[in-house]
C-alpha cells in the first residue's frame, strides 16, 4: 500500500475519532450522569427502543461498540451500559463479540500505522515479558486478558502485542476467551443498576452499596485485581 492511501486512510481514521467525540460530549451532559431522574428516564426510554426492534437494537448496539474500541474507547462504560440495557447474560456475549472485533480491528490498525511508533515507546517497558510470549503468545496473551491486563487501560491492552508481533487469529482467539470474566462482571453490575433505579424512586449511596446486585460484582473486581497480582508474580516469573 503506496504512502499517500496511507495518508488518506489515517485522516479518516482522525476525522471518524473526532466526530465521535464530538457526538458523544455535545449530546451527554456529564452532570446528568449524577441525575437519578435522568438516569431512569433514558433507562426506560431504552428500554423502549429495545423493545420495539430488539434485533436491530442488538445490531446498532454491536456495531457502535465495535466502533467505540476502534477508537480507542474504554471498555467499562460500554459494558455497564450493556449490562444494563441487555442484563449480564446476552449483554455480556454481545460486549465480547463486539470488544473482539473491535479490539483485532484496533490492533491491525495499529500494527500497519503505528508499529515503529508503539514499539519505541512501550517495549522497554514490557521487555521482560517478551520471552513468555515467543514461547506462547497464545497462552500468556489469554493470561493477560484473564487477569483484566493486569490494571492497563484497555485500550493500550488491545495494541501492545504489536510489540510481539503476535498472530492475528492468536491475538482474535485469547482476546474471545480472555475477556469473558471480566466482562461479565462489568455487565452484571449495569444489570444491578438498572434493577436498583427500576425498584426505587429515590436512591442513595447506602442502597446502592449495600445491594448485592452490587457488591458482588464489586467483589468480582477486587478478586480478579488479586489474582492478577499474583499471577504476575508467579506466571511472569
């Protein structure tokens, strides 16, 4: 592929990043998301459009998640919405599907543009670990996401096996699997909220905490933060 179709490929990649965030911080109001009556009024105005067209819905949904991780978009506040649009179940094989094709898509992106650039910046940092993946980049990268990366941000999670130069259907594989626990956990939390704000008219702090929708996923997380530490420690040995 000659330079200029290069060129011209990267400034839609740009202009596509900076509509969507233009689109999402000109129509969300950050100040609402602490709204517990604007929360509850878009629940059931989703809830509404779902019902009405669930295939369709799935398919607008699955498609701008997929979107959301091309570019660049953090992973939780896009399951949590799913979880609580679509409940832990069908929301969490939605969010790891999407999340897959969206993350592969990100990291062949980043292999072919921006290789030279992830490598000068981000291989003497995770060097010591480029041993276990030319043993196994299939095993350890499933690892890596098992453990929910180990506290990286998941968009940095989905471009550093360029650094390794991994096998795409290797990369797609241990992304499926690996994002499972995670996702899960994230999912049945937005299913939580939504069951709490579908109970109540007013909420407070000490409802949401004390409500095993949850403090269990809550729980969820801390685990998968420790058994991350330790599989640190004793996998990456």
């Amino acid at each position: 592929m000659n330079t200029n179709l290069k060129l011209l490929l990267a400034s839609v990649y740009g202009i596509c990043l900076i509509a969507l965030l233009f689109v999402v911080f000109h129509y969300l109001d950050l100040k609402d998301l602490s709204n517990f009556s604007f929360i509850k009024q878009k629940g059931e105005d989703l809830a509404n459009l779902k019902n009405q067209n669930i295939f369709l819905f799935v398919l607008i949904f699955f498609a701008a998640s997929i979107l959301w991780v091309l570019f660049l978009g953090f992973g939780s506040p896009i399951a949590i919405l799913s979880g609580f649009i679509f409940g832990k179940w069908l929301g969490t094989f939605i969010c790891v599907i999407s999340f897959t094709f969206g993350a592969t898509l990100l990291y062949s992106l980043a292999n072919f543009y921006f290789k030279e650039f992830i490598v000068k910046y981000l291989s003497k940092k995770i060097e010591k670990y480029e041993i276990f993946f030319k043993k196994n980049e299939l095993f350890y990268f499933l690892i890596f996401r098992l453990t929910g990366g180990g506290g990286v941000p998941f968009a940095i999670q989905n471009i550093l096996p360029v650094i390794f130069n991994m096998k795409l259907k290797n990369y797609f594989i241990s992304t499926f699997l690996g994002l499972f626990p995670a996702i899960f956990i994230i999912n049945s939390l937005g299913e939580g909220i939504n069951k709490i704000i579908e109970k109540n008219e007013n909420i407070n702090y000490y409802n949401i905490i004390s409500d095993p929708e949850i403090y269990l996923p809550i729980a969820g997380f801390i685990i998968i933060i420790i058994v991350s530490f330790f599989v640190k420690r004793k996998v990456f040995k």
